[in-house]
C-alpha cells in the first residue's frame, strides 16, 4: 500500500544523482559494530579475491587442483612468454607428462583464441556501438529538467518492508518507473519535501522528512543512491544516536523505559508540513496529542502546542502568512494559531474526526477540512470561529475523506480520495458558491493519498492499497474539459485508473455461475417431473384417439344391426 505520496518540483533534483560512500563523512553516524561488520566483510572479499589471484583456490580439494594444475588454468589466457615460463617450471616438476601438456595447452590456446576475453572494451572488435551504450547507460541514472519526482511511502506486507521510491513520471509518453528507492526503518505515515540542506544551511538540495510509528523523524537525501542512513534524525529515543535503524525491542516500546531526546514527541509521527517561507522550520503533528516546530538546521524543537486532545492528524502551513498553522485533530476540532503567539489559538468544532485539510491556494484566508463522516467544509478564517461553513458537501457516503488536494492551475478545481474507493473530481462554481460532482472513478481499493503537480497543475498521483500509484492527467477527462473550457489534447484519450476490481468481478462471476446453475437445475428438475407424469397418465392426444376408436367401432355394431333388420 501507499501511505503517503510527495511531488517534487522540477529542477530541485541533482540531475547526476551521486551513489552513497560507505566510507563517507556519513558513516560517523554509524555505531562501532556496524562499522567493524563492514570492514570484516570487505576484508573478507579482499581475501577471497586474493586466494582466485594465486591461481588456485584453497577451497579446492586435491583432485580439483590436480585438474586445475594439468591444464595450466592460471595462464590459459597469457602471452607466449609466460606459457614459455611456466612450461619450464612444468618440465623440472614432471617430465613424464611435458609432452602431452604442450600439447594439450597449445591446442587448447589455439581453440580458444576467439574466446578470450580482453583488458578494456576498447580493444575488443566484437564490441560496437561502445559510445551509444555508454550513454544509454547514463540516460537511464541521468535526470532531466523536464523529468517530474514522484515520491511515494510504501509499505509491503505487514509492516515487513516499508521504502520510499523515488519516481520518474515522463509526461509526454506517459511512462513511470522507479529510479532509486530508499529504505525506512518503520511504517511511513507522512512526507514533506524541502530543500534545505539540515547540515549546511546555505545549500539547497532535495530532501524529505519521513514521519513514522516511531517518535523520531528522518530526513533522507533525495540525491544520493542506495543511501542508508538519514541526513539528521529530529527527536527521537536516545538509542537511536547510537543506532539509527536498529528497531526497538518489544520490552522498550511501552515507552517506560525509553528516554527520549529532548523535545522529541512520545509516539508516531502523524502528519508533516515544511514552510518555503522560513525553509529551515518544519512542524509536526503526533498521536501523542502535541504539535511541535523544529529548526532542521540545528535539529532542535522550538515549540510545543498542547491545545489538542487527540491524535494531530494533519496540518498545513499558509501560502501567505509564514507563522499560520492550520491543525486538524481527532478530537473533532481545526484550529490555526500563529507560533509567534502560543497561547492563542483559534479552534472550530465539526462533527466528524479530522482526516485531511488545506488552504486554499487561489484564496489564502479559506481552508477545506475533511473528516470521517464523508463531510467536507469550507471555512473563511476571518469570519470567525463560530460562522457556519461558506459551503459543505457530503463527498463520501459510505467512509471518510481521507484525502484531499487543490489543483494549483484553476481556480475552484479540487479532488478528493476516500475510503468508499472513489477518487472525485469537483468543480466549485462561482455562481453558486457550491462545488459540483464532475468526475468520479472506483478503485476497488481504498485510497490514502492524492496530489496535484504544481509544475503540471492538472496532473494528479494517487496513492492506494496497490504498491504503484496512479498517475493522471485530469485534462484528458472529457468532464473537465466541458466544465472549465479546456481544449482537448491531440491524440488523446480517457484515462484509466489502476483498480482493484478482480475480486469484485470475480464474486459477480461466481453470483452468475451460480445462477445458471440453478436454473439448469430447475430445468432438470421440471423435465424429470414431466416424465414421471407422462408415465403415471397419457398424453391428452392419445386419450383422444382411444375415445374416437370405441365410439367408431359402437357406430359399426349398430350399423350391422340395423342393415340385418333391413334385409330380414
């Protein structure tokens, strides 16, 4: 499944994306042990390599080296002169058999001359194109300002293996493969993107914070290949400086025995949201109730908020206004508060969990909440806590919004996932000030995550119970181009979903298997009915005919007995 999906803005990406260095700076983050169970297994392969370049291996018992020595294996690809050396060395150790060696390497060399492999690829003639297949290879690692990033938080059965893959989505062929992947230490529940370097802070790169089951949060380099480690780690349980990726033990996770870092949460890490205002600042929201605001620079908690009675199950920075937080929490309250001011925080009551929520981008004061009863709202922020919602619609009904995005390239343009399995398009008429159902796709799964590409406003990626997302250009859909006057793409069509519906096909096909079954067993059972009643009783033809026959042969007697009264 998909928990949590990011994009990344064009551009932000190294476009020569570098391959981790185990024996990198990085590595100072590593424990001893880990440190020492690489260097033995690297010391381990220098061995191995060793004992090959001597010519025969010590693995090998004494009838294998007897064949190893016999056909001169160790020079069978050498030059003249080193044969010349090493049948001298052969003749003092065994005359008898010089002979029939020299004769035996030399064909075998001469049979095996078009076979032999060479020192670089530029001296083998066999190879050609050696130009065009080297820059193949780089094409493929390679990543270009027109490739759009697409990460995604996955997880494989039961929490066994979670990893982020970093996506390449090529739009003008409509093609998505993975390019490196990166691998978590827990279940991911949210992502933020942002491109300050935690340990530089006057350079920019391409980094994502993970929040997982654990307290602690994990900023990855993007950038770097078969990466092991995380850049910084914010928060956290002490045990964690020593070893980051190790897991707690099952005696450790009730939390009484832990110490936590200083101003570390208490549980999961639920939702995640960075500030491109003051790129250094990243909040977070918990299961341990609280909010808090980190310096990534310096990896350091600078505020705690507590006004919350619940699990904190999503926030966003405004677009705008760099200190409003927006907040949504289970505890069916959406409060915004200023972090320059703590203490003042400004809730609104609505009747269902909080699941998802957002500004609006086209209007900086609105924000859309949506919660577990199907319910999305709308709010004016400056209205006030207690003004009733500027619109509300029932977007599920059988199961929460669990997602929501706007489409940064039009106005009044959204899409919502649910747990109903439906991904749905809205439109948000000026008129009427009420959003209109255009478009709605069934998954066959439950859907977690959905975003809109800032650099392709109307490109959508969903995020469901399969391990591959949904990439979507919403423009094809015949529906918005109607509803916003798009002009439809050349050579276009409709597109597809990625859905889930095998088993729900699958039951269909067994309900009509079942049907006819039935029948043919109704049919069956009237046929052999009707069988048994032309036993027990003739058909009514036949009847018939047996009636005429005794009344023809009556007619016939009374027809004798009046032609003989005639005669007399």
């Amino acid at each position: 499944m998909i928990s949590s999906i990011q994009w990344v803005p064009r551009g932000a990406s190294n476009p020569f994306p570098k391959k981790f260095d185990p024996n990198g700076e990085d590595m100072g983050d590593l424990d001893e042990e880990e440190i020492k169970a690489m260097q033995e297994e690297e010391e381990e392969d220098r061995k191995i390599e060793k004992k090959f370049e001597k010519g025969v291996p010590s693995i090998m018992n004494d009838k294998e080296k007897d064949f190893y020595k016999r056909y001169n294996f160790d020079d069978y690809d050498s030059d003249e002169g080193e044969q010349d050396e090493n049948e001298d060395e052969e003749r003092d150790e065994n005359d008898h058999s010089r002979k029939t060696e020299e004769v035996g390497l030399k064909f075998i060399n001469r049979a095996m001359k078009g076979l032999m492999f060479y020192k670089d690829t530029d001296s083998d003639p066999y190879l050609t194109n050696k130009e065009e297949e080297d820059i193949e290879d780089i094409e493929d690692v390679i990543i270009r300002p027109t490739d759009s990033i697409l990460i995604s938080a996955i997880v494989t059965g039961e929490d066994d293996y979670s990893h982020l893959d970093i996506m390449v989505y090529e739009e003008e062929c409509d093609n998505l493969y993975v390019h490196h992947d990166i691998i978590l230490s827990s279940y991911p529940l949210a992502l933020a993107w942002m491109d300050q370097n935690p340990i530089n802070p006057q350079e920019k790169g391409s980094f994502m914070a993970v929040g997982t089951f654990e307290p602690s949060i994990e900023i990855w380099d993007l950038d770097v290949v078969d990466n092991l480690i995380p850049t910084v780690i914010l928060g956290g349980k002490e045990e964690d400086t020593a070893d980051p990726m190790k897991k707690p033990s099952a005696k450790k996770r009730g939390g009484k025995h832990n110490k936590f870092k200083e101003g570390s949460h208490r549980d999961g890490v639920m939702s995640l949201s960075w500030n491109s205002h003051q790129r250094n600042v990243l909040a977070s929201g918990s299961s341990d109730n609280t909010v808090k605001v980190w310096d990534i620079t310096t990896q350091q908690c600078l505020n705690t908020f507590t006004h919350h009675k619940d699990k904190v199950s999503c926030l966003h920075w405004n677009s705008h206004e760099k200190t409003a937080l927006l907040i949504g929490s289970h505890d069916k309250h959406v409060s915004i508060l200023d972090v320059r001011a703590p203490d003042s925080a400004y809730k609104w009551s609505v009747k269902g969990e909080v699941e998802s929520l957002s500004w609006n981008p086209h209007n900086p004061k609105e924000f859309i909440v949506g919660t577990d009863d199907g319910r999305l709202l709308c709010y004016d922020a400056t209205l006030g806590t207690a003004a009733a919602p500027v619109w509300s619609v029932q977007a599920s009904q059988k199961g929460s919004v669990s997602c929501f995005s706007y489409c940064p390239g039009q106005v009044g343009f959204f899409a919502t996932g649910s747990s109903d399995h439906t991904v749905k398009l809205w439109n948000l008429e000026t008129s009427s000030n009420k959003p209109t159902l255009i478009e709605s796709k069934n998954l066959g799964q439950e859907v977690f995550t959905l975003s809109f590409f800032e650099n392709s406003p109307f490109l959508l990626a969903v995020g469901s119970e399969t391990q591959r997302p949904n990439v979507i250009d919403t423009k094809r859909f015949i529906s918005v181009q109607n509803s916003f006057g798009i002009a439809r793409p050349e050579n276009s069509k409709e597109p597809v979903f990625i859905t889930n519906n095998k088993n729900k096909n699958n039951a269909e096909e067994e309900e009509i298997e079942e049907d006819t079954d039935s029948d043919h067993n109704d049919d069956e059972v009237e046929e052999e009915e009707e069988e048994e009643e032309k036993e027990i009783t003739p058909p009514p033809k036949q009847t018939k005919k047996l009636n005429n026959t005794k009344k023809n042969k009556k007619d016939v007697k009374n027809r004798k007995k009046v032609g003989d009264s005639d005669e007399e």
